[in-house]
C-alpha cells in the first residue's frame, strides 16, 4: 500500500477544536514535525481535514 509523509507547516494556535485534535492524532505536535502515515482512507480523511495546515506528498 502506498504511504504519505505529512508535515504540519502552519500553526495550530487558534484553530477550531476538532482540527487540534486531528493534528495529534496524525501525531503532529509542532511546526515542521513530519510523519509518515499508510494511504488508508482514514489517514486521508484526516489530512483533507487540516489540509490548510499541512503539506503532504505520496511515497512509493
């Protein structure tokens, strides 16, 4: 299965609840952290969430 690195590139001070909760759950905690997360839907879910606060790029 495919995987995506996601790194958090904006802050999340100030964002709703809900986005703070799904950056902790990718495992995000400060700027510029990245993580590498399997292409599941829920995974992707999560990332189109909080997409104005990350960036994210597929992996082969």
């Amino acid at each position: 299965m495919a995987k995506i690195r996601v790194t958090q590139v904006k802050s999340q001070i100030g964002r709703l609840q809900n986005q703070k909760r799904t950056l902790e759950a990718l495992g995000l905690r400060r700027m510029n952290q990245t993580v590498e997360h399997e292409a599941t839907p829920t995974i992707i879910g999560m990332v189109n969430t909080v997409k104005h606060l990350v960036s994210f790029e597929e992996i082969k």
